[in-house]
C-alpha cells in the first residue's frame, strides 16, 4: 500500500486499489479534497459496498424476494442496520469467510443461491454473488471500481458517501490495533489475555461492565469458536 500511495501522488490518481499475493483480499485508499490520500478500513469498504449493492439492485428492481447479507460477528453491527433498512436479512457467523461460504452453500442446497447479495468481513474480504465460497479480491476491484465510478459521475466521493451513511445510520469510533507477541514467551501472554477475557471482565478503562459474550462455549445458535490466531479477534 505505501508503494502504491507513493506512485498516487506522483500521478494524482483518484483511487488506489491493492490486494495481497493470493487475490483474495482487497485495500483502497481514496484521494482527499486537500489532495492527500487516507485509506478505508474493510469495515468502511464494506458498508460502503453494502449500500451501494442495495440500493442499486432495488433502483434496477433486482432485489430477490428473500435477500440475505452475510457478515462476520466481528464486523461492524452498522452492516445490520444498514441491511434492516432495505428489508435484507443479516446471517452472522464466526470469524473466517469459509464461514459466510458456508452460509452460500446451505443457500445453494436450498436452491436460494440468487437469494445473496453480498457478504464482508472486517479484514478486507468481500464477495458480492455466489461465484465462489471464499473472499475474492478481483471481485471485490470490480465492485469497488464501479461504486467509484457511479459516485464520481456524480461529484460524490466515497469520503462524502461514507459521511453520509453515518449521518443516516449512526457515528462510530472505528479503529484497527496489531499486537505482537513473538515466542514462546509471546504465547504465554495470549493465553494469560485470553483466560483472562474467558473468566470476565469487570471492568474496562474503569467504566463497568454491563454484558460479556463468550463464543468459545457457543453463542446465539453459533458453533464453539475454537482458540486460534483469528478466534483471539472474536473473544476481544
């Protein structure tokens, strides 16, 4: 990405996209009114695409009559409300897209492929249609360039848009923290973070505790969520 945002400001590109070695996650970042560049997170991608997939399939009347929005339990509950808004059922599920293509393959026995219109996860992974069971990052270019270009012939950036579905739905603190704990040493502090979570917290920045949800022993008709490198997401 740091690449990338270099040769934008060498060429005053309007969009950068990246994705990884394997294609199956995708970044932006979109040019400024001041001219400089700020990146989305995949949440704000991600509502962003969920908005413009909605309204745009019920402007061209091919919203199906039982649509379904998966998303994972550690992305933006702002998806949700979105989705309400335009009568589209919400299908949560544990983090890991081969769980939202879990989701698509019991739709796709029950012969309701058509019935999913999109589904997102927090860390850069979209799929807008049943092509695949797994996040797809030239998919994702795709849908993403499109939105831009809809938007942008219309003198709206996606910065602007992005506001406004704030305005619309609510304002939230969104923000991405990495830990690193290398060693052995390192795996011991996880573990001691992470019984932690599991025994409950009292309280937290001293403000007191009302509710704690634990996955790991099967929440809200959900499977355990097994400890893992991505279940440490979940539990925190």
């Amino acid at each position: 990405m740091e690449l990338g945002l270099q040769y934008c400001k060498r060429t005053g590109a309007d969009l950068l996209l990246a994705t990884d070695p394997d294609c199956d996650r995708c970044g932006i970042a979109v040019k400024t009114s001041i001219g400089d560049y700020q990146l989305l997170s995949g949440n704000a991608v991600g509502l962003l695409l969920l908005v413009y997939i909605c309204s745009q399939r019920i402007k061209h009347n091919a919203m199906p009559s039982h649509p379904v929005f998966v998303k994972t339990i550690v992305t933006m509950d702002l998806a949700e409300k979105i989705a309400e808004r335009y009568g589209v059922e919400t299908i949560n599920v544990l983090t890991g897209f081969k769980f939202i293509g879990e989701v698509l393959g019991k739709l796709k026995k029950d012969e309701r492929a058509s019935d999913y219109i999109c589904g997102f996860e927090e860390s850069y992974g979209y799929l807008t249609g049943p092509y695949v069971r797994n996040k797809d990052g030239v998919n994702a270019a795709f849908m993403i360039c499109e939105m831009f270009a809809f938007y942008k012939t219309r003198g709206i950036s996606l910065l602007e848009k992005l506001e406004e579905i704030y305005r619309d739905y609510g304002y939230c603190m969104n923000t991405l923290h990495s830990c690193e704990f290398s060693g052995s040493a390192g795996m011991a502090k996880v573990n001691s973070i992470m019984t932690g979570f599991h025994k409950g917290l009292e309280t937290v920045g001293g403000e007191k505790m009302e509710r704690t949800e634990d996955y790991s022993v099967g929440l809200n008709g959900l499977p355990k969520s097994v400890f893992s490198s991505t279940s440490q997401r979940q539990a925190a």
